[in-house]
C-alpha cells in the first residue's frame, strides 16, 4: 500500500507526501553501489526525485512479504529508463529503495 502511494505521489509530484513515506533512516543505492541512507538519502530524494519530476507509468506491482518490486517505464526531466525498484517496507513506512539494472 505504502509503496503504491509513492508511486501515485511521484506522479502528482506531491513532494510533501513522497517525503512522508519514508522512514527517518530511510537508504537508497544505485544496483549495488553505495547505499545512501538518513539526510543523504533525503537529499538525494529531494535532487532526483522530486525536483526532477521522477514518476513510473504503467507500474506493476510483485510483492514478497515486506519487500515490493515495482516495474514500468520511469521517466524524470532529462532521463527516462525502465524501472526496476525494490522496496524494503517496515512498520508501515519504506525501509529502502534499490534502483536494479
């Protein structure tokens, strides 16, 4: 549920939302790069996401217990590739988000 209204919010750009979905020490990572977590994450979601108008259309939804892969096509100013994201959801809020190639 949490991860699909992250997906609708991205689309809205309601960028007060998709910061509400996430938890404090929430982390990011590029396939198996660094993660990012806490206010790098934040930051990070700020510049990338938001500011650019990051969004999935057509997502489709696999989920495995805590864990959500949302698949489609995503698209920010600038850049558009297929996404491929793993969400990690604990305590109702998103734990972290694996961008997969």
């Amino acid at each position: 549920q949490v991860v699909q209204s992250l997906i609708t919010a991205m689309t809205e750009n309601d960028a007060e939302k998709i910061r509400s979905l996430f938890q404090e020490d929430a982390k990011q990572a590029y396939g198996n790069g660094e993660w990012k977590a806490g206010q790098k994450f934040f930051d990070w979601l700020e510049s990338d996401i938001i500011e650019r108008k990051g969004h999935v259309d057509g997502a489709q939804y696999e989920v495995d217990g805590n864990e959500v892969v949302v698949k489609g096509q995503y698209s920010s100013r600038g850049y558009t590739n297929k996404a491929n994201f793993l969400f990690v959801v604990e305590e109702g809020k998103i734990k972290s988000w694996q961008m997969r190639y």
